[in-house]
C-alpha cells in the first residue's frame, strides 16, 4: 500500500488509528498519528514515528513518499 493509505490508516477512527509501517523499515519501526488532548502542548495532530520505546515527531524521505510497501504495523 502506500503513503496515502498509511495516512488513512492511522487517521482512522475505526480500529483506534493502527499504526503503520514499511516493510523496508527494521522490524519495530512505526508511524502513528498523535492527537492532541487537553493536557497536550501541540495544537495541531501530528505524524510520530515509534522506534521501541521512543517516539518522535516524523518527517518522510522523498523514498517513504513513494514507497507503496506500507502495512499495519
């Protein structure tokens, strides 16, 4: 699949927004979408990338734009 689905995968408010990754990506690595809540200091819903345990705001390579390997993470 590729980006666009991801984008609507993690989006989704059916199944919690699953979180997403490339099969070219080391088992592990993930994007998910953080919105924010009452208690956040982001104003606006954000793409993050989950690498174990920590987490990070993502920007996507010109290859994850065009990449169509996207699955569920």
């Amino acid at each position: 699949m590729n980006i666009g689905w991801a984008i609507a995968q993690i989006q989704s408010t059916i199944g919690s927004g699953k979180p997403c990754r490339r099969k070219a990506w080391p088992v592990g690595i993930a994007i998910a979408l953080q919105k924010p809540d009452a208690n956040s200091k982001m104003t606006e819903p954000y793409v993050y990338l989950i690498a174990g345990s920590t987490r990070a705001p993502w920007t996507p390579a010109q290859a994850d734009l065009l990449a169509d390997d996207y699955e569920f993470a």
